[in-house]
C-alpha cells in the first residue's frame, strides 16, 4: 500500500467548523486514534500532514508509531495574513514574523515547512483560484529561510504561474498544483520537485449536490490531461488525498486517489515504480535529512 502524503488529521472529511470546535480546546485523542486505526486498517504506514493550528497533528506524530505509522507533520502551515491559510496555520506579516514561526514549528516538533503560496479552487464560481497569489521574490526568501534551518519545504500552491515560481524558488514538493500548463509542468520536470496532485478533492465531489458538476467535471478533465502530460514527461509526483477534507474520509481518501491515478495512467508496474520513486523523496521531509 502506498502512503498518504497529503493529509489534515484534525479536520474530519464532511464539516471543518464542527472539526475545529472539537479540537479548539485541546486536540481530542480519541479521535485521532480513530483515523490512525483506519489507516493501519488499509496497511498505510507512512502519513505526512499538512498541518493544524491546534496542536493535532503534533499529538498524531506521537501517538502514530503504537499503529506502526510514520507520521509526518510541520506542526501548523504559514501564510501571510490576509491571504488564504487560516484554516490549517499561523500568519505572519513580515519575513522577520515568517522566521520567527519556523523556529517555532521546530520548536514545537515540527519536520518540515508548509507554505502557503496561493488560494484553492473556488467551485461556487468558475472554479479560479481564490485571494492573490505571493509575489515570487517573497516566496523564494521564505523557501531559503526554511532550507538554511535544514528543513524541507511543502507549498500550497494553485495556477501554473504560481507553480513556476514556487519551483523556482525551490520547493521540494507542490501540493494541488491545479490549473497547470505545459511550462509549469516542464518547469517541475526540470526540478527535483514531487508534484502531490489531490485529485480526489474534486472527483469525490461529483454528485453530492453541493457544487456545479459541471464544474467540477471541467476541473477533473484539466487534472486529467495535466497527469498524463506530467508522467510523459517524468515529473516526480506521490499519492496524497488532503484526507479530511470534504468528502474525503481518512485511509479510504488513499484508496480513492490511487484509484483515480491507475485509472488515468494505468496500474502498471511503470506507474507503480514511478510513484514509489517520487513517494520516497516525501519520505524525506524530516530536519535530520
């Protein structure tokens, strides 16, 4: 079983606001011990986060060995305030603030940095991407403040401009990546970057009712021309389902996204490798590599 490299312990797959009053006082132990068993259930021994602002995921790291799982975490993700990213981490307003909170995340126990570069998918519109993007000279300043510390570096990041910048400056793995183009993809292709897809964000969507599946299937359509184009061209890339998001249910969030990635590429071992390959270098998201 491949691992999931993308997931958010504290949020629950169907109501964040419900998720965050659960954990707002303190993280809820028995709950995370619920989604650790269900991936142990499905034999998924490694989970990397994405990050929380109460302290969940943190506790998940701790508690996730008892199920023979490696996790993860960066603790919380960064953004700057005013842009998208509240809802899995801390602000910051300058690069002394930015600083400041990775040392913190250290500190804390974190393995890695998570930054948030962009906004999500809008589906109640035309599906763009929500709120401004980072300009590239500040995403580059931050992704060089986390590498000098030793730590590697996960970024949120929509649109294919914002991809090339973002790998540009030197992330080490773009997580969602919507909306790409031949450059961006080519630009991946050119960097030892792993591209984290989260296809089952939007195919897991269809037919719930709650956004345009007209939308949503335009979206998946452009997903699915991008991960052909991406595996034609060998861009590293890992299975990850951003569990806990709508309609996203931890351990079976995995299932689902592998199962969208062997229908688009085919489940032969060529895939198979390829994904192990790039699943490796996530495995290496920790301060000590």
């Amino acid at each position: 079983m491949f691992g999931e490299c993308h997931a958010h312990i504290f949020m629950n797959g169907y109501n964040y606001r419900l998720a965050v009053a659960t954990h707002r006082a303190a993280p809820r132990e028995s709950l995370i011990r619920e989604k650790l068993k269900a991936y142990q259930k499905l034999g998924v021994t490694f989970v990397r986060d994405g990050g929380d602002r109460f302290g969940v995921s943190l506790l998940a790291k701790k508690l996730a060995p008892e199920y023979g799982i490696t996790y993860l975490t960066p603790g919380y993700a960064i953004h700057k305030n005013g842009c998208y990213g509240h809802v899995v981490g801390e602000g910051f307003d300058n690069l002394r603030e930015y600083e400041g909170l990775v040392k913190k995340l250290v500190a804390q126990g974190g393995d890695f940095v998570k930054i948030m570069t962009t906004g999500i998918l809008d589906f109640d519109t035309d599906g763009h991407i929500t709120g401004q993007r980072l300009a590239a000279t500040e995403v580059r300043e931050m992704v060089k403040i986390a590498h000098d510390r030793g730590l590697k570096v996960m970024s949120h990041t929509n649109g294919a401009q914002a991809v090339i910048e973002a790998v540009e400056a030197g992330v080490d793995s773009v997580e969602h990546g919507n909306y790409q183009t031949e450059e961006s993809l080519e630009c991946m292709a050119e960097h030892p970057v792993v591209w984290v897809p989260t296809l089952v964000t939007v195919r897991n969507l269809i037919g719930c009712g709650r956004f345009s599946d007209a939308l949503l299937e335009q979206i998946a359509r452009g997903q699915r021309t991008s991960l052909q184009m991406a595996y034609q061209k060998k861009v590293s890339m890992a299975l990850g389902s951003d569990a806990g998001a709508y309609m996203v249910p931890h351990g079976i969030g995995i299932v689902d996204e592998q199962a969208v990635f062997y229908r688009i590429l085919g489940d032969g071992e060529g895939v198979n490798a390829h994904l192990r390959r790039g699943e490796g270098k996530i495995h290496l998201f920790t301060k000590s590599s």
